[in-house]
C-alpha cells in the first residue's frame, strides 16, 4: 500500500508541474501579445512636430508651448479653412476673367418653316416649306476696355483675399495666446496659493501645540484655522477655473474635441524675464506695421479693386472693337449652291446715349472708392493706436515686474518675522494673516506682471501682423 501510495504521489507532483508550466507558458503568452498590441497603438494625443520617435511624455498628457499650440489651431479652424476656399473661388475667377481675352468659338443653328400659296412662299426671305441654317463662328475680342478691367478686379479680390486668410490666422494666433497665457496666469496663482496652505497648515499645527502648552490662546487657534479653511477654498476655486480654461483651449487647439489630459504649458518665464527683454522703439513698430498688418493690406487691395470697378464702368463708355470668322451652309440649296460661304468681319461698337446708366455707375463706383479710402485712413489710425497702447502696457509692465520683485522680498521678510512673533507670542492671529495676505498679493502682483509683460509683447507682435512665438521676442 505504501509503494502504491508513493507512486500515485509521484504522478499528481509530475500531473502538477506540467500544469503549472502550462499555465506560466499561457500567461507569458497573453502578455506578449498586449505588450504587442500596446506598442502598435499609440496612446496619448499626437501634436503637431511629434513623431512616432518622440511621443508625449506619458499617455493622458498634454506639454505645449505657445508656437505649437497656435500651429495646432491653424491647422484645424473652420474661419481659415473657409478663408482657404475663397481664396480658391477669387483663382478661379481671375482665370475667367483672362478667359475673355481668347476666341470664343460658337455654332448657330436655325429652321424657318414657311407655307407657300399658290406656289408662293409668304415670306419674301423663304425660299421654301423648310429652311435649316447651320454656322459656325469664331469672334475674337481686338479691343475691349471692359475685360482689362475685369481682369484688374479679378487679381485685386484675389488679393483681398489672401490678405484675409492671414486676418484670420493672426486672429486665431490672438486667441490662442490669450487663452494660454491666462491659464498660465491661473497655474501660477495655483502654485502661490498651494506654498501658502502648506505654510499655514505648519503654523496650525504649531498654533495648536502652543495652545496646549498655554503659550497660546484658543482666539489664535480658531483664526489660524479660518485663515487655512480661507486659503483651501480659495485653492479649489482657481482648480476649478484652470480646469475650465483648460477645456475651452483644449477645444480650440482641437477644434471642438476636448481630450481628456493633463496640460503642460511650456514657456520660459522666470521671474526676471521682463527686466532683460529690449523692446524696440514705437516709431520702428509702426513702420513695421504699416507694411505687415493685413488689416491695411487688405485695405490697400480693396482700394485697387474699387480702381478696377470705376474703370470697368468707365469702358461702359468707350468704344470696342471685335474680329471674326464664320463659315454656313443653307440645307434648301444643297443641290445649288448648299455652300453659304465664308464670312470675315471687324466690328466696332461706339456707345453714343443710354439715358445715364453708365453715368450712375460711374458715380456709384467713384464714390465706393473714396469711402475705401477713408476707411483705410481710420485702419492706420486703429493699429497705430493699438500699438501705442500695447507698447505702453508692455513698458509699464517691466516696470511693474521690478517693482513687484521688490514688494515680495520684503512682503515675506515681514511675514518671516510676523510668523516668528506669533509663535512667540508677540503677535496674534490677525496681525499673522495680514502679513501673510500681503506676501501672497505681492507673489500674485509679480506673477500677473510677468504675464501682463509676455501677454503684451505677443499682442505687439499681432499688432504687426506676425504670430507670436511665446519666447517674449520682437
């Protein structure tokens, strides 16, 4: 029985071995197969310069700069894909237009079916019960002020245009960049207040043990807690603001698609970067502006197509002059003489009197041109006026950025020794939380300077008609 027993033992450890082998060989399988699986598909959300050799650097977050995120959005607005296809429309148009300048070929065909009486045709041009006429011509256009015109028009709309695909790029740039650098301005403040709770949460708990030594009263202890309560709540605000502004730019870089992910927002901004940026001179802005904003271009091209229309109503007026060649054959005669021959012709057509239509459109036209010419003036007024306030906004927040570097070393100075004082007794909870309300608003004024300076040199850079890179150059 024994050596029964032993051997059955033997078989159910040799039975369980090869089980378990059998199950490790599945599951080194199945992992194989999703490890496979899992490089083939890539995970996370793919930007514009990412490959397949430089992913995001994990799946579910997003890290953007300024430039590549207002790359993403261009690529992708519904205003310049719409922009795009008129551009489509004004080519081919313009090619139109230098289409009146070539033959125009043409076939005419005609019947004339006439009853006889007596033998008679009624018609004196009939020549019996069916007449069909079959010609084909060809006009040439020698001279014709009109299609000149037309042309000129053509090529300047075209131009308008274009002019208009960059407005509403530059627009979409502008966008962008307000929604970035207000949710850097946001992450900021975030950061400000989460060093502040952390900070207030140690003296609560110093506060806390000083109360039950009896070096501090329970007054204390309450307002320290207010104070930390004050600074949590104050924290999941701007959460929920951040998370907010996240989605709209996430919609906008997606168009519509917001992806669930964490955003990084990649730019260089120290504290300092305002005090060593050189903005160049306003006068050296505007001229700069006066030859780049599309805003005057397009102006500048409306102003040539109303030129073009005043003279296309012009031609209205003037004489044309047109060639051709014709060739016909009448189906009654074919068993005489079937051939009607050729036919070669100038023709000029002088306009002497049509009760002032070509005057009206004249007047209409000369006048749409001298409102487009006074609205270009109120265009370079506008960019000159917002580069000046811009340029202005951007000096005063470099100022402003030195300043607030200032306030904030010496806002937390005082809150060192407020803190210091208040765990020694010397100061109460109050005087504690006004000290440390002031270095936070010194924190958050530097903050908001730094940004309004970056904000500010971008918007110089739309002003000019160039889309802003982020980097805080001109």
């Amino acid at each position: 029985m024994t050596g029964k027993n032993s051997g059955m033992d033997i078989k159910t450890y040799i039975k369980t071995v090869f089980l378990f082998l059998f199950l490790f060989l599945i599951v080194n399988i199945v992992k194989t197969a999703y490890a496979s699986s899992a490089a083939s598909s890539p995970s996370g959300i793919a930007l514009p310069g990412e490959t397949e050799s430089s992913p995001l650097s994990a799946p579910g977050r997003i890290k953007i700069s300024l430039a590549s995120a207002i790359k993403r959005a261009l690529s992708n607005q519904g205003n310049i894909l719409k922009a795009e296809h008129i551009i489509s429309e004004r080519m081919d148009l313009k090619k139109a237009a230098y289409a009146g300048l070539l033959p125009d070929i043409a076939v005419n065909a005609g019947g004339i079916w006439t009853r006889t009486k007596n033998r008679y045709p009624v018609f004196a041009s009939a020549n019996g019960m069916r007449e069909l006429i079959g010609q084909i011509g060809l006009t040439v256009p020698i001279f014709d002020p009109k299609i000149y015109g037309e042309i000129s028009l053509a090529g300047n709309n075209l131009k308008a245009a274009e002019y208009r695909l960059r407005l509403a790029r530059l627009f979409t740039a502008a966008r962008i960049t307000q929604y970035f650098y207000g949710l850097i301005l946001l992450k900021d403040e975030i950061k400000i207040e989460r060093k502040a709770l952390y900070g207030a949460k140690k003296i609560l708990t110093a506060a806390k043990i000083g109360y039950k030594a009896g070096s501090l009263p329970r007054f204390d202890v309450v307002q320290t807690e207010l104070m930390t309560a004050d600074l949590q709540t104050n924290l999941e605000i701007l959460k929920s603001k951040v998370k907010s502004f996240e989605r709209m730019f996430l919609m906008e870089i997606f168009y519509g698609n917001v992806h669930p992910a964490k955003l990084s927002l990649l730019i260089p901004v120290p504290e300092s970067a305002g005090l060593y940026r050189r903005v160049p001179p306003l006068n050296s802005l505007i001229s700069s502006a006066v030859k780049k904003q599309p805003l005057l271009k397009i102006a500048r091209a409306e102003i040539e197509s109303a030129k073009a229309s005043v003279s296309i109503s012009k031609a209205g007026k003037l004489p044309s002059i047109q060639g051709g060649a014709a060739y016909g054959e009448d189906t009654v005669n074919s068993f005489d003489s079937p051939d009607l021959g050729w036919q070669f012709f100038v023709m000029l057509n002088v306009p002497i009197y049509n009760f002032g239509l070509h005057k009206g459109y004249i007047d209409a036209a000369n006048e749409r041109l001298m409102a487009l010419k006074s609205a270009e003036s109120a265009v370079k007024l506008s960019v000159k006026k917002r580069l000046t306030i811009d340029y202005g906004r951007a000096a005063a927040s470099k100022k402003k950025i030195y300043g607030a570097k200032i306030l904030v070393k010496k806002s937390y100075e005082a809150f060192k020794m407020t803190k210091e004082g208040y765990l020694a007794g010397a100061f109460n909870a109050l005087e504690l939380q006004e000290s440390q309300n002031n270095w936070i608003k010194s924190r958050l004024e530097l903050a908001k300077a730094v940004n309004e300076f970056y904000l500010a040199i971008s918007q110089l850079d739309i002003d000019m008609g160039i889309i802003p890179s982020g980097d805080g150059k001109l």
